[in-house]
C-alpha cells in the first residue's frame, strides 16, 4: 500500500530527539505556553521573515485573532476564494463578518487578483489570499490593490511552510500571517498547533492578549479574550522538527518534480508553479475531467489520493446563507471536479512514485 502521508516513518526518523524533548516538558510542567513555546514563537517567526510569532491551538485560531486584532466584525466584509478549506471562510465568519468570493486563477488556483477590485465595497475591511497547496498567492496586485482601498491583508499560509514569492517568505508579506501545525500540514505538530506571524507589534500585542483571555496582566481582562494557547508539548515538538524542516521542503519540492517528469506524457494536467514562487507542495494534484474513475483505478492497485477539495465553499450547505449558486465561481468548481492529490510527503520513496505514475498512465490507456 502507498499512503496519502505517512506520518510514522517521519516521527521514527526523529523519535529520540522528540521523545527527549516531549520528557524534558513534562519533567518542567510547562504544559501551556511556556519556554519552548516562546522559544518556538521567535524561530518560526524568524523563518518567516516576521518580527513577531504568536503561537496557538490552531490555524483556525490564528486566521481568527489575525481578523479580530485588524478589527474586523459584524458589517464587514472580507475578500477570500471559495475554493480553500472551510477554515478561512469560517474565521471570517466567527467575528460576525460577511464573506466575499473572489474565484480563483485557473493555473495556480489561487485568487484571481484581476477580480478583487470589483468584489469591493465600501465595507470591505481586508483581503485574505490562500496559499493553496503550498503556492503563494500573486502578492503584488494584493498589496496595491489594498493600499489604494486602505485594506488589510491577511495571508492563509496554513498549507504553506517556507513558500516564497520573489525571494520572501509568504506569512510576512501582508499584514498578517496565518500558519496551521496539524499533524498532516508541512510543519506538522503531534496534536493541534498555529500560529501567526507579523511585523506589527500592535497587533503582535492584540493576539498576544486575545489567545489568552484578553489579560494584560495575569485576572486584568483589557480585551474579551479566547482560550487560544500553544501547548508546551506541541511548542517542543515543533521546535525539533523546525530543525528539519528546510530538508523536508527539498524533498517535497524534489518529489513533485519527479512527479512531473514521471506524468509530462500523461495528459494529466500537472501543477503550475510560478517562476518567482517557491511552491512547498503541502498537495501535489493532478487534473482530470475522468477525476473519480482514476482516484478508483488508484485506490484498486492499493494506492491512496485525496480531493483538496470535493466541494468549493460557497457551495456548502453550512454557507447557504450567502445565496450562492452552481456556476457563481465557475474556475474553483471545475478545479473541485477535476483534482486529485497524489502521495505527497517528505520521505516517499523514488519507486513508490514510479508505482504511482505507473498506475495512473495505466488506468487512462
Ligand atoms: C489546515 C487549514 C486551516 C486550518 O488550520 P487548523 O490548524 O486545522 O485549524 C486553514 N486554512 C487552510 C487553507 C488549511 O489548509
């Protein structure tokens, strides 16, 4: 069997230095926050070019406090694509803020800049551009098309870990960055984790309070805070695997070439990265108008895909609310009907993908 991710092999690879430091965190009792959290905060902060790190249970939380600390709420609008995980709208939603899609380019399959200035209004607060599958979004036209429209932007780097665009880091390039530590995610924790990133120490401070119950200092409540804290144990862990994690991204990067070169005659449409874009790969998806007649023929020869993702936003039930309909955003639901994620992480054997690749031109003859 070849898996989607294979989690296992990689904690085995580092299991004494973890083990070690999951030990040390338990023997000192710094169970939330703590010191290997705070150390955590500056290393990932610095590995995104930012000023400032605040670590948190999710990436869900950090896309939150990331809106609330710009000072977005009910009557706002916020500009996102509806081709993303349901976390970014749902964010947006949680401080009483609206929703607004833009569809998204239908090479990179991030926001189409060309369709964000019609999507403003007078309420809109802030655009929030999605690194999907680990590919930066086209920062530049963002950042100007914020500036003339006073706009915050916050970036969805949850799926992204080190991507670049024009030699930066993505996280530090808008106002504000958000990051995802779920176990499957490029930097992935043994639990949940987040954090945001940013070079604004007004609203390093907002988050810093709000993760923790809105206290300036320990029962003085300045803010309506949350329970968004990093635990110790996920603090320590991710500061291992931060050791790790440039090589990791090599071999993602190493491995989607390789995928390339093994489909160039496949037919299939393969990803697009950008010549000024270091793409991390967090998915590596392939394109196909027959999409669910391959994922089968793959799952047959014991080879396991994913669907990044089957339903675009707009089209869930949960946000009905928003009075969408099929063809709103024709270039996210072709995308939603066409792609399937192949095997992708760090330590995926060569044959492995040959057997993929194998596999897949098989099943299209
Ligand atoms: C994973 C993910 C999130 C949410 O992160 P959690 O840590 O699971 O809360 C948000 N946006 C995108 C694009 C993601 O992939």
């Amino acid at each position: 069997m070849i898996p989607f991710v294979d989690l296992k092999t990689q904690y085995l690879s580092i299991k004494d230095e973890i083990d070690t430091a999951v030990l040390k965190v338990l023997d000192s009792t710094q169970f939330i926050l703590g010191s290997e959290v705070a150390a955590l905060e500056a290393e990932f902060a610095n590995y995104s070019q930012a000023s400032f790190g605040i670590a948190l249970n999710t990436g869900t939380s950090a896309l939150h406090l990331a809106l609330l600390a710009a000072g977005i709420g009910a009557g706002d609008e916020v500009i996102t694509i509806p081709m993303t995980f349901v976390a970014t709208t749902a964010a947006i939603c949680y401080t009483g803020a609206t929703p607004v899609f833009v569809d998204i380019d239908p090479v990179t399959y991030t926001i189409d800049v060309t369709q964000i200035e019609q999507a403003i209004t007078g309420r809109t607060k802030a655009i929030l551009p999605v690194h999907l599958y680990g590919q930066s979004a086209d920062m530049d036209p963002i950042l100007e098309i914020a500036r003339r429209h006073n706009l915050v932007v916050i970036e969805d780097a949850a799926q992204a870990h080190g991507a670049e665009y024009k030699g930066r880091r993505v996280g530090s390039i808008g106002d504000i960055g958000c990051f995802s530590f779920y176990p499957g995610k490029n930097l992935g924790a043994y639990g949940e984790g987040g954090m945001a990133v940013t070079n604004n120490p007004e609203y390093d401070q907002t988050m810093r309070m709000l993760r923790d119950w809105g206290q300036e200092k320990r029962y003085h409540h300045v803010l309506k805070g949350y329970n968004y804290r990093m635990d110790g144990i996920q603090g320590a862990i991710l500061r291992v695997k931060m050791r790790y994690i440039e090589a990791w991204t090599e071999a993602r990067i190493a491995c989607a070439a390789n995928y390339n070169e093994l489909l160039a005659e496949s037919g299939l449409g393969l990803p697009s990265a950008l010549p000024h874009n270091r793409h991390v790969y967090h998915i590596y998806a392939v394109r196909s108008p027959q999409r669910d007649a391959l994922q089968q023929s793959l799952q047959a020869h014991d080879i396991q895909t994913g669907i990044h993702y089957p339903i675009p936003v707009h089209l869930q039930k949960s946000y009905s609310e928003l009075g969408h309909k099929v063809g709103d955003f024709p270039h996210s639901e072709a995308v939603a009907n066409e792609v399937l994620s192949l095997p992708m992480y760090p330590e995926l054997p060569i044959e492995s993908q040959t057997q993929v690749a194998k596999a897949i031109i098989s099943s299209i003859r």
